[in-house]
C-alpha cells in the first residue's frame, strides 16, 4: 500500500517546517503528546520497527507559508490491533489515520496554524 498525503502550514516556512523536523527536540515538542514519544503504538514497536518500506517528505514553499507532501511507499498490508484504542485494521489504514493525529494535527497547533 502507498500513502501520499499533503497538508498545508499556514503562515509557516518551509524552512523552518524542515529544521524542526530534523530536530530531535523541536520534532519531540510538535509531535504526539508534545513528548516525542508515540504512545498509540508503543505496543506494536515489534511490528512497525522493520518495515520494508520507505518514508518521502517534501517541504515545499507555497503562497501562503508551506507544505509537507509526504509519500509512504510499500507499507505492509497486515492486520494489527493497537490495545490502547481498540483499532483493528491493516496496517497501512492505520498508519495512514496516525499520520494526521500524531503527527499533522499536533504540528499545525504547535506552529499555530489554522486547522
């Protein structure tokens, strides 16, 4: 499975959108529980830590402040079942679903962004 998701930074460069990022310490304050740390799958790290699969994220100026085009390309289409929540799905449905909860939604509040 092939996830490609866009999601606009109103008001935000580019730039600074790739330096927190790379940030060990700016990417842990923006993301998740403003720790860094992915509670939701903590319990399957034994599932998504040796993914075949590859991440591509571009940080792209546009009119209005910037964007993130990120493309994740052969997640594997397994089943799993996160505890916390109760979710059960394959796998690329659910990562595709955490991309905007943990990682979207908490950086567009952290650069005050407009949601």
């Amino acid at each position: 499975m092939n996830l490609i998701q866009t999601i606009q930074f109103r008001g935000i460069p580019a730039e600074k959108l790739y330096n927190a990022y790379l940030s060990s310490v700016e990417h842990g304050k923006m993301t998740t529980s403003g720790e860094g740390e992915d509670k939701t799958l903590a319990t399957n790290k034994d599932l998504v830590t040796d993914l075949p699969s590859i991440l591509v994220l571009r940080f792209k100026a546009t009119a209005f402040g910037s964007e993130i085009q990120m493309a994740h390309i052969n997640v594997p289409d397994y089943e799993v079942f996160i505890e916390q929540t109760g979710e059960k799905d394959t796998l690329g449905k659910i990562i595709n679903t955490h991309w905007g909860l943990q990682y979207w939604e908490p950086m567009q509040k952290y650069f005050g962004c407009n949601l």
